[in-house]
C-alpha cells in the first residue's frame, strides 16, 4: 500500500529512431523507445512490483505491414518497451 505513494506523474518523452531499411518497401523500420526511467516502484523489490504493474503497462510498441506485391506481405513487430499510466503520466 505505501508503493501507491512512490508513483507520481511524470513527463514521459517517446522518441521514434531509424532501425534499418529494406530494399523492398518503401519505409524505414522504425522503433519507438524512451528515454524516460522507468518508475522505481517496478524496480524495487516483487511487492512493489505488484502494485505498480496495475498502474503502468507496456506501451509504444512498432507494428508495420508493407504489400509488397498482391499477396505478398511484409511485417515488422517490435514489443512495447515503455512503462506508462494513462491515469498519471
């Protein structure tokens, strides 16, 4: 219950970097990350934990589907890598 008081807002800055190309689509891959910490009350210890992980979840993750051709697909998927509260950040 005293972990409710270690999560206070922040200013979480989202960044979008060049990871690499292809030939063969028209975009760059691209990866969304912060450089923000990540809230100490997911850091600390598994109680604290527990708790926080109801507050913040992963987000920003990078999902990219080129057509190529008529059923030919490309697809590149990268996992959510920030922790964020859309109640509190």
């Amino acid at each position: 219950m005293i972990w409710k008081l270690t999560m206070v807002p922040r200013t979480v800055t989202v960044k979008i970097r060049e990871i690499g190309s292809l030939e063969s689509i028209e975009w760059p891959l691209v990866n969304m990350y912060s450089p923000t910490p990540v809230p100490t009350a997911l850091q600390v210890c598994r109680e604290s934990r527990m708790e926080a992980i109801h507050t913040y979840q992963l987000c920003f993750g990078t999902v990219m589907i080129s057509r190529k051709e008529k059923d030919d697909y490309f697809s590149f998927i990268r996992s959510p890598q920030t922790y964020f509260s859309y109640e509190m950040d």
